[in-house]
C-alpha cells in the first residue's frame, strides 16, 4: 500500500481510514495522554473490540448514541467504534448541562447515551437520570469490549449522515447539523494538506474532542502518521511540562490559545515557552493582524490562522509558506473543492466538507441558496490572491445613524493600544442615532487605565474614522467566553449594557 497522504485521502469511510493506517503504520504512536500511549494499531484494534461491546448493548448501524466525554483516549476510541458499526452519533461538548443536552438527547432521538460520570464536580450521569435519557452507560476510563468476530461488515457508504453536531446555541436553540463520514474526511484532508505535517511532527487537541474540530484534527493525524498529546484539561503554565515532555511541534486551537501562550512567553522573554514548537495554528474566531506579529516576533514560530464552522470544519486555511501579509490579515486560502462566492457581502459556500443541513428541515432551506450555497453569516472578501478576509458578522454590523460599521475593524485597531489585552465591540440600542458603539475591553496586568478619551485619541491617530468611533468604554476583568474554543460571546455584553 501506498504510504501517503495523497492515496489515504481516497478513504470511502473514517474506519476505511483508520485501517489502511493501522496497516501502514502499526506501532507508530497516535495518542499521547498522562503516560498512556495508543498507536494506530491499538486504535484499530481496541476500537473494534468496543464497537463488539456496544454490539453486545443492542448498538447497530443506524443505531443514534450521543455522547458527552471530555478529551479523552478512550473518548476517541469510542467515537471511532461507532464509526467502524455505522451508528449515527452525536457528540455533546462536556461543560454543557441540562437544557443543552436536553435539546441534543431529544432532537437527535438518542437511544444510547455516554457519560463520563462525575466530571470536574458534577454528575453527569445524575443529569442524563433526570432528564429522562435512554441507555445511560459511564466511559470514561471503562468501555465495553466484545468479540470482534461477531460483527456486521463495517459501513462502506460515507454519505450516508452518521454525524449529528450541534452549534452553540448562544443567541438561540442549538441547531443539529448533519454530516457524513465523507464531509469529515474532507475537512480533515484540507486543514493537512494546508499545515503540511510531516510524521516526524507531534500535535496537540487542547479542544474537547467533541467539537468539530475533534475528527478533524484526527484525521490529518491518521493521513501524515504523526502523534498528538491530549489534555482533559487545558489550562496555561500547567499544561506547559506535558508539551515539552512530548515535543509538542504543532499547538493552537483558537485565538484565544495563541494569546495564552503568548502570556506564558512574555513571563520569560528570550526563553522558548516550548524549545520544540514550530507551528500555532487554529481557527473559530477572529485574529488580530498585531497578535500573529506578536507571536511571531516573541515566540519565534509560525502561526497560521483558518476559517471554519461546525457546518464547514474547514473552508480556508494559512499556509506555512504564505506571505506575512497574508498571515496576518486573512484567513487563508480555500482548498481544492471549496468554493466560495461572496453575495452582498456575505460568504457563501459549497463543497463536499459542507454539512448536509440540518435535524430541522426548515432551517435547512433558510440556510441554502438557489445554487446550493450555504449561507455563513460572515462577512469578506476574496483578495487577487485567492485569500479570504472576514470583515465582521452580519449580526455584528452596527448601524449608526444609518451608516454600517464594522464592529471587527475596531476590535482589530484596539488590540495595538498597548493597555488593551482583549477587546469586544458591540452596538447597543440608542433613539437618536439607533445605536451606539460600545468598546468593552479587558487590560493586562499593570497596565495604564483607560479613558474613552483616550481611547478614542488612540483609535483616531490608527485612522479610524470618526463618525465609527466608540461612544462607551467598559473595562471588565474578563470578558465572557465559551467554553470550547473561548470564543467572546457577545450576546452576554449586549444583555449586560443594554439597558444601562
């Protein structure tokens, strides 16, 4: 067999995948987790044995599980035994509770469903009790194993819907989205080709594995041959001693893991926070041109910055090898078989890693178009070179006295005023000019306190103009944030400044 990339990327099915890998590379590590190892090898084989035991329970092709685990080895062994019986699964992010996984257990019709027990103090197996679950079973450092030979014959159609994720319901009901064994592959495919690993690199999934982002990252893993280290927990300086132990090569998941390293860097100047590390690379929210220079200048490594959504795990990806420029003020390029089309502003896409739609028919034909684009939400534009820069969310346009003002635009020159840590602007309700446009910014330790005075001064010497100044400062300790990707979650601003 072939031991490339390029020829595992014809892989009909993730189980197809993940045994023309086994086959290729047994012994070679895959997972790296608190002195546990599991190679491609062990993955294959353990998670036949498990997709046995879940036979044993009743689990066939089709069959719907949900689960809710943190990142885990024995998470992905499980996640790829239902993959290899062809159940339907739907992953559930861990810190989520009641009226969350309520809505998941109900909408996707769950007949089975994993929980890690009690979990950082709270008892998960209690709450799926209580909201009437079916098939409750605890995996966290137990799964049920069987006989492999008394099988079915693993799936063969990757189109066929077995995925059920599900958004993060901040501004609304969750929605489930529905994806395939193929949409997957193809995500994955790109955010590898894009990165350009090699087997001699070792990752890292600091991300619950049930986010999107979880067989994503696992399939550039299963398609280069290369390990990553997993944290149940993230949490900066103490994840610091694992990732060097490892060697980690390649770190990141968001915005907001680069800046945390860059914290970690700023406490040490001249000393690498991780001697082995090369590579920061993530997506899920908005970088700040001056953050990728900062890391790049303080930290000695690259960071490449992508674009994607539980509907689209990978739409565009930075390359390695693209300009500064490029790296710091777009979101990269789209792969091969992604096309974007941008529609009033709006970035619409179509291609085999888009989702199927969603659990709800209706929502489905709001978010296509006539041509089969998916509707994003988010702002851009398409450069010559092919590269995509978001320009906002279209829920994040502020309107002032009939003009659009892009809320992004002044988070980015806020984030060069050297008091600002992190910053959010919102628009909030006003009868003379319809609304107004607030700044609410956190500050680093022992810096300067800030005026809306000076602020603006600031804002105006970096040449913004004026009628898009902001009207209100708030300085917060933290801003709130999700807890998957630590994402701001805006909403919670506008509640809290609304009506003040």
């Amino acid at each position: 067999m072939n031991d490339t990339p390029h020829a595992l990327s014809s892989s009909r099915t993730l189980w197809d995948l993940v045994t023309r890998r086994a086959a290729l590379t047994p012994d070679r590590p895959l997972f790296l987790q608190d002195g546990r190892t599991l190679t491609f090898e062990g993955l294959r084989a353990r998670a036949e044995r498990v997709a046995a035991g879940l036979y044993g329970m009743g689990v066939r092709p089709g069959t719907v599980v949900a689960w809710q685990l943190p990142t885990r080895i024995e998470t992905a062994v499980l996640s790829f035994a239902l993959a290899r019986l062809g159940a339907v699964q739907t992953p559930v992010i861990p810190f989520y509770r009641d009226r969350e996984v309520d809505f998941a257990l109900r909408g996707s019709k769950a007949e089975f469903f994993a929980v890690p027990g009690t979990w950082r103090g709270f008892d998960h197996t209690e709450m799926a009790r209580r909201l009437g679950a079916k098939g409750v079973f605890e995996a966290y450092d137990g799964l049920p194993e069987g006989d492999p030979s008394l099988l079915p014959p693993p799936p063969s159609d990757g189109t066929a819907v077995r995925w059920i994720y599900w958004t993060s319901g901040t501004t609304s009901d969750p929605k489930g989205v529905l994806h395939t064994d193929r949409s997957l592959l193809a995500g994955g495919s790109c955010l590898a080709h894009a990165l350009r690993p090699s087997a001699k690199d070792v990752g890292s999934i600091a991300f619950p594995y049930a986010h999107i982002g979880g067989p994503d990252y696992t399939v550039m893993l299963l398609l280069y041959g290369f390990p990553a280290v997993l944290f149940e927990q993230f949490a900066l300086p103490d994840a610091l001693e694992a990732y060097r132990a490892h060697g980690v090569t390649m770190a990141g998941g968001s915005t907001a893991f680069y800046s945390m390293f860059l914290a970690e860097q700023r406490k040490q100047p001249g000393t690498p926070v991780v001697p082995t590390l090369r590579l920061l690379a993530g997506g899920g929210a908005p970088k700040p041109p001056e953050l990728y220079h900062a890391v790049v200048r303080e930290m000695g490594v690259q960071l490449t910055h992508g674009y994607g959504m539980t509907e689209v795990p990978m739409i565009t990806m930075g390359a390695p090898d693209d300009s500064p420029e490029s790296l710091a003020t777009t979101e990269g390029r789209p792969p091969q078989g992604m096309e974007i089309r941008i529609v009033d502003g709006e970035v619409r896409l179509r291609g085999e890693a888009v989702c199927r739609g969603y659990l709800d028919p209706g929502q489905t034909e709001q978010a296509f178009d006539e041509d089969g684009f998916l509707r994003t939400g988010d702002l851009g534009r398409l450069t010559e070179t092919g590269h995509l820069v978001l320009t906002g969310r279209l829920k994040d346009v502020i309107i002032r006295k009939g003009e659009n003002i892009s809320a992004q635009e002044i988070e980015e020159l806020l984030h060069r005023h050297p008091a600002v840590g992190d910053a959010a602007v919102i628009g909030l309700p006003d009868a003379a000019r319809g609304e107004l446009v607030c700044a609410v910014v956190e500050q680093p330790p022992g810096a300067e306190a800030l005026t809306l005075a000076g602020v603006t001064a600031f804002l105006r010497t970096e040449g913004l103009s004026v009628h898009k100044l902001p009207e209100r400062l708030e300085v917060v300790d933290a801003l709130p944030r999700g807890e998957t990707l630590r994402k701001v979650l805006k909403y919670r601003l506008r509640e809290r400044y609304s009506g003040t």
